[in-house]
C-alpha cells in the first residue's frame, strides 16, 4: 500500500493526541486504569509506526517507506 508523507503524518498525530489525551485523562482521574491502559496499547505502536513511516517516506507521491530489521 503506498501513501503519502502529509498521510502518514496525520496518523502520527492524531495517535500521539489520543496517546497524550488518554494520559490527560488518566491522570485528572476522569478515566481508567484500564482504559488508559487499552488506548495506549493500541494507539502507541500506530504513532511509533507511524512516525518512522514519515522519517523514511519520500518526498514525491506515493512511497513504500522501509523501515529495515
């Protein structure tokens, strides 16, 4: 599947908000432990993916990043 950086990016994003939102929450005491726990496991390994997706995308149009062993 090939995307594109501006793509790749707001996935980035919107995982680290929901990372950082849940966190928030989690420690104001409006949510949680397992809760916190459950978005994090699921949203973490997204924006870390996600982020070295953007570190190796090219530049112009649709890229197949690699991210090596």
């Amino acid at each position: 599947m090939k995307m594109k950086r501006t793509t790749v990016a707001r996935i980035f994003w919107v995982g680290a908000g929901v990372c950082v939102i849940a966190s928030v929450l989690y420690f104001m005491g409006m949510i949680p432990l397992p809760v916190c726990s459950a978005l994090l496991v699921v949203t973490f390994p997204v924006t870390v993916l996600s982020l070295f997706f953007i570190w190796m995308a090219g530049e112009s149009g649709g890229d197949i990043p690699f991210i090596g062993y």
